[in-house]
C-alpha cells in the first residue's frame, strides 16, 4: 500500500473515495456535504459509534466522488488504539466497494502516534487471506494508494508513516506466512522463506539442519519431529546494527510447529485444520526482524525459529518417553501435544549460550491461556519484572494487549516427576503458568519474558477491521520493545 502526505484541504481532495473521522460527541455541521451528514446523524442512520460506516455518494462541496464516513465513539476517549481500529475499518469498508485508491483527512491535534496507528490500520485492515481463492473478493481489488492530508506536514508525521508502512507490512507477511497450508509451509519451506527474506533485507540467516542439532543435543526438538517424515530445522537470522548502544544482545524465539496433530497424545478432529497456525510464534519473530532490518534499532537482535511438523508417525514419540535436553535436564514427556514446550527449552538454551542478554519467546502454547483471558490479551511470564515491564511498556505503545501472570516458584512444584528432572505437563489447574515455569527452567537465568500468543494469534471471525485467520500478534510489540532500546543491561 503506498501512502502520500499531502496538506490539501477537504474540499481540494479530489478522489475516487475520501475517508473523514466522525465522533458520536461532535455532531456535524448542518452545511457540511449538503446537510447530508447532519441528516443521518438526526436521524439515527449514522450514530458515529466506532466501527460504523456510512457512504455518501457525490456529496455537495466536495471533489471526492464518495464520502466516507467513519464512526470513532466520543472524542473523548479516542485514542491510538481506536485509530488504529479505525483505520482497518477505512480500508475494509473501501475495499468491499473495489476502492483502490482514496484519501483520508485529519484536522488539527493529529500526532504521530495516531498518524503511526491509523497507517498501521489501513495496511492490516487491507490483508484478505484469500491467496488459494481461484475467485477473490471484491474481484481481487485491494486499497492501494492512500492520500492522508493533514494541516501541516512534519518530520515526525512523515517518519511516523515510513515505521507504520515498515510495521503493517511486516505485519501482513507474517500472516500470510501463518495462513500457509501445513502441506505447503513445511519445516524447511519456512525455512526458505527466511532466508529469502533475510538476503531481501540484508539479515544474516543460518539454518541448523537434523543433523547438526543431533550433534549438538537438542533432544527434546528432535524428539518431537521423529513421527515427521518432514525434517526439523533451526531458523536463526541476525541483525546487526552499525552503531550499538550498548553490548545487549536481544533474542525472539518464536515456536514454529508447522502442523500439530497433537502426536499420539493426537488432538480432536474437530479444529485441527486450525493447527496450521501452531507456527505464529515462529512467524511473529522472523516479521520483527523483516522490520527492524529496514527500521534499524541500536541493539543486536536475533531470531530463533525452532520448526518441526508433530505427527503420530512409526517413529512418533511415545507418552512415557524420557528425553534429554540440550541444556543437560531429562524431561518425561506425559502428553506429546505438549510439543511447543519441548522445542522452545533447546532453542532457548541455545540463544542463551550464544550469547543474547534478554530473551523474549512468543508461542502458541497453550490453550489454557485463553479460559484464563479470553481472546482480547496474550498472556506474559518472566522472571525479571523490570525486563517485562519493559516488554508491557512496548505493547501498550504498539497497541498489542498483553496481561501478565503469576510465577511463584510453588508452581515449579506441578512438574515433578519420580523418573526425571521434570514432566512436560503439570495437570489441569495453572495450565499456562505451568508450561511457562518449565520454560524458565532453560533460560540460563537470564532476563526472559513468554509470551503466550494461543489465545490472540488466530481470529475466529471476521471483524468490521481485520479479516478472519491469522492476526500477525506479536510482531508491533516486539519491533516497539528493539526500537526503544535506551536502558542498560540488568
């Protein structure tokens, strides 16, 4: 989607369709495109409450051949993350109608973060998961070209809409990415992809193949891949920056289970088709790094993707299993679908002792953190409260909802096993905080936050600002947390 900052006055902008903000506490003005406006609000057509539309055709005093109205609630409590919202709803409402090419206004008190949300929005909002339709919607026509005319033009509105078109799109390649067919996106055509983007971007990129990660000991990644006839791989790509701020060294560690049928602990039928998406994690981290190559933040990033397909092959792990980690712990494995945990303990421990000082991973772990927080927040464990309060900082910015959780240390009590250091699972009670302890178990102390992304990185419907399927959740967070690097190691 390309965008152009312009200062033309409404009334001037002369285009296909034209996009204006509406608030349910400031009523039109009866002048206005002929009173038009001011009539569907009397009327109670057009409320103005967010996410609500109306489309006016060939409105009096205005070049636009159609006028959009755009509903935002009360001024009052209009805030980035409305616009944001807003914005997808723009680019959805135009694009239902083939609207390829618009225009939208805003007046005075527009800054760069609702600038940054609004771009953010259109791009996101524009993303249909349609690829494999031999019929696209509204004929395959997506909103291309955007004019946002503002008062005046800055160097802080001009930058904000350069890291929002960077962020969208990363954003959108990362759901593309989720939306791939397990039988297309295997272990290693994710892999591929990476490295084609990392030489794209000018990232490094090293894929660590079976043999390699058997040579090293990554037993637990390896035992979940052996019912596969697909190989595993472990994705690393790396960001350099020219000029460093300090020598901290961060790390995205994204789950990147490709299709997970549960193992022979082998899931319901019914949903499975979603479990496509059990590599979000994994996608989530490889978009950050699309664009912070491009954003260049003063810290050293490197993503990890552990990639592996969980079938119930001849050769599929067995509940029952001991497993020894790279890190040097034995697991038993209890339950096979409890196969993100299993992949996430080596790669952490291998970006750990590759020398990253702060840890972050994103995964689709569990399912339990959605009956603990619906679909509206991730959930967020660490051991170091500064580190994810910093984390917290950057989501809220990014307008990614994230709630932390408990993680005293009786909940490691709900891992023990008679036969080896920990079990993979901890019963039914604490589910997502359980799983989370047995990660911590592989950070090597350093400072870490998991981010459990199961109940936010797959929307089950359409909604009037974002297509159903995949959402892109967490990569605005993780980019806001690298852009923000100012503080010291801990």
């Amino acid at each position: 989607m390309e965008f152009t900052l312009t200062t033309r006055p409404l009334p001037e902008i002369d285009a296909p369709a034209l996009a204006i903000l509406a608030f349910s506490s400031l009523p039109p003005s009866p002048d206005f495109a002929g009173g038009v406006p001011k009539e569907m609000s009397d009327s109670g057509e057009f409320t103005a409450k967010p996410n609500e539309t109306a489309l006016i055709h060939l409105p009096q005093g205005l070049k636009a051949r159609r006028l959009l109205l755009a509903g935002c609630g009360e001024q009052e409590k209009f805030t980035p993350a409305v616009m944001r919202q807003t914005g997808g709803v723009i680019a959805r409402a135009l694009q239902a109608r083939s609207i390829q090419q618009a225009a939208v206004r805003l007046e005075d008190g527009v800054d760069a973060a609702m600038l940054r949300a609004l771009v953010e929005g259109l791009i996101t909002g524009g993303f249909e998961p349609d690829l494999y339709k031999t019929e696209k919607k509204n004929g395959g026509k997506l909103l291309e070209r955007v004019e946002l005319s503002v008062p005046a033009i800055t160097p802080e509105l001009e930058a904000a809409v350069e890291t929002a078109r960077i962020t969208g799109e990363a954003q959108n390649w990362t759901r593309a990415l989720v939306n791939e067919p397990g039988n297309v996106l295997t272990p290693r055509a994710l892999a591929e992809r990476a490295r084609s983007m990392a030489e794209e971007c000018g990232l490094a990129c090293e894929i660590l193949d079976e043999p390699r990660m058997r040579q090293l000991g990554f037993n637990t990644l390896l035992g979940v891949a052996q019912g596969s006839a697909e190989p595993p791989v472990l994705i690393v790509v790396r960001y350099t920056p020219a000029q460093p701020a300090s020598q901290d060294h961060l790390a995205l560690v994204g789950k990147g289970v490709t299709f997970d049928t549960g193992g022979i602990s082998i899931k319901p039928s019914d949903g499975m088709e979603k479990m496509k998406y059990d590599m979000a994690g994994a996608a989530a981290v490889l978009g950050a790094m699309r664009a912070l190559a491009r954003l260049r933040p003063p810290v050293a990033v490197t993503a990890f993707a552990p990639c592996v397909e969980n079938m119930p092959g001849p050769k599929a792990q067995r509940p029952g299993d001991i497993v020894k980690t790279f890190q040097g712990k034995t697991v038993e494995v209890l339950n096979t679908d409890a196969e993100g945990r299993l992949i996430l303990a080596d790669a952490l421990t291998w970006a750990a002792r590759e020398g990253c000082t702060h840890l972050v991973d994103a995964a689709t772990l569990t399912g339990a953190i959605a009956v603990a927080l619906g679909n509206l927040y991730a959930g967020a464990f660490s051991n170091d409260a500064a580190w994810q309060q910093r984390l917290l900082g950057a989501a809220a910015r990014a307008g990614e909802r994230i709630w932390p959780l408990p993680m005293d240390a009786e909940y490691r009590e709900l891992l023990k096993s008679p036969f080896a250091d920990l079990a993979n699972i901890g019963g039914r009670w604490g589910g997502s905080i359980s799983a989370a302890k047995f990660l911590e178990e592989f950070v090597e102390g350093k400072p870490w936050v998991h981010l459990d992304i199961a109940s936010v990185a797959w929307l089950e419907e359409n909604k009037p600002w974002m297509a159903k399927g995949p959402t892109g959740f967490p990569v605005r967070a993780l980019v806001e947390l690298a852009l923000d690097w100012q503080q010291p190691s801990a």
